[in-house]
C-alpha cells in the first residue's frame, strides 16, 4: 500500500514540475517576443524622427 501512494504522489510531483517548466518555458518566450516588438517600434519611430529632421533642414529658410 505504501508504494502506491508514493507511485501517485512521485507522478503527482512529476506532472507539476513538467508543467512549471513549460510555463516557464512559455513566459520567457512572450517575454522575448515583446522585447523584439518592442525594439522593432523604437527603432520604426527613431528612423522616421530622423527622416523628418533631414527633411526639414532641407526646407528652404524662411
């Protein structure tokens, strides 16, 4: 009897560890999706604050 309760609870604690490491796994995979598209929307609004400074300096003086 007392092999089978620790069967179930080695397999209970076996079940959570696999689960706490794939979300682990899942979190740290949104977390560098959002890095990417967040330097993706930072280097998009650098290059176009760039673009209009040159366009501007080319206006003519007024």
């Amino acid at each position: 009897m007392i092999n089978n309760k620790g069967f179930a609870i080695s397999t209970i604690l076996y079940g959570l560890l696999t689960m706490g490491i794939l979300v682990l796994f899942l979190l740290v995979g949104l977390l560098n999706f959002n890095r990417k598209n967040n330097n993706e929307f930072v280097d998009n609004i650098s290059r176009e604050l760039n673009e209009f400074a040159i366009a501007r300096n080319k206006e003519p003086k007024k």
